[in-house]
C-alpha cells in the first residue's frame, strides 16, 4: 500500500460514535506519538469497515452475520472532510485500516486486541439493537 497523507501509525483508546443527526461515524483514538485522531465516516464507509473488520477477526461469523444488516447508499466523494471508502486488513503483525476522503487517505494500525475492542464499538455504534 502506498504511502497515507496521515498516518498514525500503531494506534490506541480506539473510539465509535454515531453523529447526534445519524448520518455519520466518528472514529478516532490516540496515535502512536500520542497525539489524538479524530475522522468522520459516512455511514456507508463504516458499514464497508464493519464487514472487512469482521471478515478478518472473525471470518466463520462474517457470513450470518453480514446477512442481517442493512446497507447505507453510497454518498458523493466530494466532501472534504467525510471519509467515504475504506479497508481494513491484516498486515505483518498488525491491522492496518485506511480511509479515503476524495483523493486523500488516513492509515491507522490497531494490533489484535485494539482491533477486537474497535470491531465491538463499531458494531454497537452501526447496530446498537443487534445482539453483540
């Protein structure tokens, strides 16, 4: 993978939390210099990262799991601020998960219990009815 406009290298104290308007997700968490992340998703983009999440860490619940949830339309690529796309997969020793806004990207890596505590947070910000 090339090289992100912001990298925040190994990443901690991940958080989720759906806007108060229910149109986006706010990620973030603390990087690896220590300094504080904060992106927006559109609803899309966090429904594209829950699946990818939850194909990686937990790839025999990924298909039932898929099967129940609803799916966001996808929104214009041209805000400068939301992230629209994004992927998440395994690498060396770590996760690396990557937004894009417009032509831009963001990179964090989460090592494996970060990744576990952000795949709960983000299934409970997109489905809060649903059984974790």
């Amino acid at each position: 993978m090339s090289k992100s406009e912001f990298e925040y290298g190994e990443s901690t104290d991940l958080f989720v939390t759906r806007k108060s308007n229910g149109g986006s997700i706010v990620v973030g968490g603390t990087g690896e210099d220590t300094s504080k992340w904060i992106r927006i998703l559109s609803n899309r983009a966090a429904q594209l990262l829950w699946f990818q999440v939850t194909q990686e860490l937990h790839p025999d619940k990924a298909k039932q799991a898929t099967t129940v949830v609803t799916t966001a339309p996808m929104r214009e690529a041209n805000s400068p601020t939301i992230t629209t796309h994004t992927n998440f997969e395994k690498a060396q020793n770590f996760y690396s998960m990557v937004g894009w806004i417009g032509n831009k990207t963001w990179q964090a890596d989460l090592n494996e219990h970060e990744a576990e505590r952000f795949w709960i947070a983000l299934s409970r910000a997109l489905y809060p009815n649903k059984k974790q």
